[in-house]
C-alpha cells in the first residue's frame, strides 16, 4: 500500500502546509530563495505505526487503513521524532485531538482558498482512480506486452480495466474553477491515446488463454500469395501502430504525472519514477530488448499533443521514438 494523492493533498492542504504538533506551527514548504528551489521540511507521520514494532502498533488495522488519512498527520521533522520517540506520551488519540485543534485553527486564522482545496481534493481523487485502473505500479509489465514478439497482447484483466477507464475518464465531473486547467487537459489528453489503443488493437485482437493477442490474419490465405502478402502488410501496419500507441498512452502518463507534481502533489511518483516501456526482441543482429523512456517534447506540447488518430499516424514520426509510419484508411 502507498498513500494515496487525494491522502496527501488532504493533509497538506488542511494543515495549512504546518506542524500540526501545538504552537509549533512552523511552515512545511516553501521557497527557497538561496536556491532557487522549493524546499520540504516536513513529514507526513503515521499515528499508528505502518509496521509491526513501529510507534503506536495496532494490529487490528487494515493494510489500507495504515496509510489513510485517520491514520496520518503533518509534523515538522523535529515533532515526527518526539512523538515517535515517546509513544507512551504521545498516544495515538492525543494525536488525533491535536490534529483535530490544529486543522480547526487552520481554518479560523489562515486565509486559505478552500474552493481550491476542494477542486485540488476532486482532482486527486482522479488521478488515485487513473493510476489504480492504468496499474501505473505495473505499467513496465503490462504495457511492455503491446511492444513486444512482434505481436501486441495484452492481460485480459488489464485490458478490461482500461476500457473500464476510458468509459470512467469520458464519464468524469470536472470542477468549474478555472485553476489546474492543465490538470483537465493532460487527462482528457490520456484518454484520448487510451480511447484509440483501444480502438485499434481491438481492430484484430483474439482471445488467447487468459490474453487478448493480435490475429496473424495473413495466415488464413496460405495458399493465396497475393492475399498473403496484401494481408501481410496490413499485420505488419498494424502491429506498429498498436506499438506506436502504446509508446504515446506511456507518454502521455509521464505528461500527466509531470502536471501532478507541478500542480497538486511535487512529490507524486518521485520515487518510483517515469512510466517507462520495454520493447524487443528487435530486427538488430542482436534481437535486443531495449527499455525506453518516452516523453513529449516541448515542441509536442506547445503543437498541442495528441489531437487525432489520422493525425498521429502522420506525425508519429516526429516523436522520440516511433515503430511505423503512414496512414491506413482503414482506422477512421
């Protein structure tokens, strides 16, 4: 388990960015002008230990209920080790009475948007739900099927969890305020890729065993070599653009986790890094498996990303990294 976007913007957004620890109420976060950086001096402390052994242990909580927001505080790095380090003193319902005094003083004496808090809150919540359905802890394993053997397949429970978001994503409230805009936009932008990867590696897809894999469908005309070779060339059209597809859906995943950090959470999958993809064995002398970091470039952000399918298949060959190239009328 891990803490979840929406956990973090909570605690950090009804602290106030402060201890919560009485009267220290120093500020977490901020500018370092020194640097010409933010700097964090904060922790994000557990009132019943993650662990077993750890402050304030209790057994009788779920996994996930060790990392939710009741479970949680914000302290200055000096109070996380008191109180960690005096848990007889520091019982986990005291920690929750100062959590509890802290936050209501929050909201009497600073002035904070609290419409921005909520919409921030509405935007988290989203992203939780797109890493959870996108299994972005897995992606490298998942995602890496659709580049891989020179025939795209994909885990039926992934595939379906996909198709479940897309119908999420197309079917989501957006918050009328007018700030993060660009949060909307790298989501919308992800599930457009998402929308068409879907569209077109259903074009051939079949069921096999507990995988969706893409049909040679060349092969039923064995004994007719125009038709082999016409359907040959379509297999092969095809497989780069689901491989092309797959490379822009992890594109637009590190697009929209750079938005993230810069706008709701800066240290959203810091530690667990980019989406990344493994394609291979490539047509080299060496049938290599090479790992790939995909990202836009500024010039693809600033032309406006992925705008169509037609038009990906045009421009595909602009990107960092791309397999195929061309147009197929047959994807409209």
């Amino acid at each position: 388990m891990s803490i979840s976007t929406l956990t973090i913007k909570r605690l950090w957004g009804r602290s106030g960015n402060r201890c919560a620890f009485p009267d220290c109420r120093t500020e977490l976060f901020f500018d370092d002008p020194n640097n010409s950086c933010s700097s964090n001096t904060g922790d994000i402390a557990h009132m019943s230990a993650r662990e077993p052994g750890g402050p304030r242990w209790d057994s009788n909580l779920a996994d996930e209920e060790r990392d939710a927001y009741d479970n949680l505080m914000l302290l200055c790095q000096k109070h996380h080790r008191l109180v960690d380090q005096n848990p007889n003193k520091f019982s986990v319902d005291l920690l929750r009475e100062y959590k509890k005094k802290h936050e209501a003083w929050v909201k009497d004496n600073l002035s904070l948007d609290f419409d921005k808090q909520d919409t921030d809150e509405i935007y988290s919540t989203y992203i939780d739900e797109i890493c959870r359905l996108a299994d972005f802890n897995d992606w490298q394993n998942w995602a890496s099927s659709l580049v891989s053997d020179g025939q795209p397949s994909i885990n039926k429970d992934s595939f379906e969890r996909l198709k479940k978001l897309s119908l999420v994503l197309l079917g989501m409230v957006w918050p009328k305020r007018n700030q993060n805009r660009e949060i909307e936009s790298s989501i919308k932008n992800f599930n457009f890729v998402l929308k068409d990867l879907i569209f077109v590696f259903s074009k051939y897809k079949i069921g096999y065993f507990n995988s969706y894999i893409t049909e040679k469908i060349y092969k039923i005309y064995d004994g007719n070599p125009e038709l082999y070779n016409k359907l040959g060339k379509l297999f092969d059209f095809h497989v780069d653009l689901v491989e092309d597809l797959a490379l822009e859906l992890t594109r637009a995943g590190n697009f929209l986790s750079d938005q993230v950090r810069k706008y709701l959470n800066p240290f959203f999958r810091i530690k667990e890094g980019l989406l990344l993809i493994t394609s291979g064995p490539n047509m080299d002398k060496y049938l290599s498996i090479i790992t790939h970091r995909v990202e836009y470039s500024e010039k693809d952000i600033k032309d406006g990303l992925y705008k169509s399918l037609e038009d990906f298949m045009i421009n595909r060959v602009n990107r960092d990294l791309h397999f195929g190239e061309g147009v197929n009328g047959d994807y409209d």
